[in-house]
C-alpha cells in the first residue's frame, strides 16, 4: 500500500489483517477488490465497505468471544500473567487488568456475572459488578486508562469478526 501510495483507515487495515490471513495473493485479491469497489462507486474506503466487499473473503460467521480469550488478551495488554490475574493479590497493576477483563468479559459474552467471577478465582458476582462500575468510572476521569480500554474493546471486537 505504501510503494503505491494508497492510504487506507486503520480499522480497514486491522480488519483485512485479522480476517485474511491465509496467503499473500488472498490479501492481495482483497485489496485489489477494495479499491475496484471504492473507484467504481466512487465512495471512500471504509469498514462498512470493507465488510461489504470482502464477503467473499472473509469468514462471515462471527466468533463467540470466551471469557478466557479476553483473559489473555488483557494479559498479553497489560503483561500481566494469567495466573495473576486469577489470584487475590491486591496489586494496582493487577487489579485494574482484572477489573478491565470483568468490564470486558460483561460487554462482550453473554456469561452470567456469577459465571464470569467464577472465572476469576471464584469471586462474587458483587465484585463483578464493582469491577465494571469501577471501569467505567475510571473511564470518565483517568484519559490514559479510558485510551487503554479502547483499545482492548477493538481487539475484542477484531477478534469477534
């Protein structure tokens, strides 16, 4: 794309990446297809005409997202180990990974809260429900950790496509 001096919007690029992953010629073809659609409709290149066009390409069921990936996903984030996060150690950094993946784990499954808690070392459905409220308060005062949140929910998101 850059040797040819076309620029594209990072979601269009995250999501051929994370959908296309088989060969070179099939991310290739895809790309070409992109830009057809996009010239010949004359509209600019975005996710909604990305998914539109790359149907063909791309798996089109959409992937149940488990509590366990966004576990590591957190982790793999914050470099935290799952082990830790899992445990009751009281640590800000640990903390605040596990209450990000309780917020997560809530928005994105369709787990009970006292499913999801189980999963973190058999803790309350209460403390699920902390978590999030604490996430989302958090959000609204703390920009660093509201960016870092955004970020985490698009590669849940990715993930699910």
């Amino acid at each position: 794309m850059k040797n040819d001096g076309l620029e594209m919007p990072k979601d269009v690029v995250k999501y051929l990446a994370y959908n296309i992953n088989s060969n070179i010629r099939e991310l290739e073809g895809a790309l070409i297809s992109l830009l057809a659609q996009s010239s010949l409709n004359k509209r600019e290149i975005d996710l909604e005409l990305a998914k539109k066009v790359l149907r063909n390409f791309v798996k089109t069921s959409s992937k149940e997202i488990t509590i366990e990936t966004i576990q590591k996903m957190v982790c793999e984030y914050f470099d935290v180990s799952y082990d830790k996060l899992l445990q009751k150690t009281r640590k800000r950094e640990i903390v605040q990974a596990r209450q990000i993946t309780m917020y997560l784990a809530k928005a994105f499954t369709k787990n009970s809260l006292k499913t999801i808690g189980e999963h973190f070392g058999g803790r309350d459905h209460t403390t699920v429900i902390h978590s999030c409220q604490t996430v989302k308060d958090l959000m609204d005062t703390d920009s660093l950790f509201r960016e870092n949140v955004t970020e985490l929910q698009q590669k849940v998101q990715l993930a699910a496509m």
